[in-house]
C-alpha cells in the first residue's frame, strides 16, 4: 500500500468534513422552504448558498486530492459522511441517533478500515 503523508490524510478528512457540514447546511436551507415558491426564493438563502460554497470547496479540494491519493483509498473516505453527518446533526440540530444508526456508523468504520488497511 502506498504510504500517505499527513497533508493527504488531513485532506481526505477535511473533504469529508466539509461534504457533512454541507449536508448539515443543505438541512437548514431546506427548513425554510415550505413551497415551490418558497424554493425558488430560497435559491438566494444564506444557509443554501454557503452549503454550495462549503460543497464547491471540499470539490475542488476532492479532485486536487485524487492527484495524489489512489482512489481505491480516498474513494471510502467518503463513506465517513454516513459517520459524521448524523453526529452533526444530533450536536448542531439536536435531532436524534437511534442505536441502529450507532450500529450502521460502527460496520462503516470497520469497512473504511478494511478497505485502507
């Protein structure tokens, strides 16, 4: 397996931060449509508008990764947004985990590790 340097590891989380905050951001947009009409003047919202920034930039820095990571590695990183996601939305949108969830985050993890190892 080819060795990762810590700037390719940090890269690869804060891709995967950064697509979860998007999904957290793509949330609360979403809470202030009630409409089709509520939709299109949603399209200007603050929250939807910073979650395609948020999304724009873990994109980019997604492709500037995969110059250097194999995707066979980087590719299951993403899976880590099924992890994280959910976590940040019990802390930020104070919604709740069922222990299935917990369950489902802990095959994830293990299969994240199998496949990098």
């Amino acid at each position: 397996m080819k060795q990762l340097g810590a700037l390719q590891w940090l890269a690869l989380m804060l891709v995967v931060l950064g697509l979860s905050v998007g999904q957290i951001l793509f949330k609360l947009a979403a809470g202030q449509i009630s409409g089709l009409r509520s939709a299109l003047q949603s399209a200007l919202s603050g929250w939807l508008l910073l979650a395609l920034a948020v999304y724009g930039l873990a994109t980019v820095l997604w492709v500037h990764t995969l110059r250097s990571v194999p995707l066979r590695i980087a590719y299951p990183f993403v899976a880590l947004a099924y992890v994280v996601v959910p976590l940040l939305g019990w802390m930020w949108l104070h919604e709740p985990i069922a222990a299935r969830t917990l369950v489902g985050a802990a095959i994830i993890l293990l299969g994240v590790w199998v496949s990098v190892a």
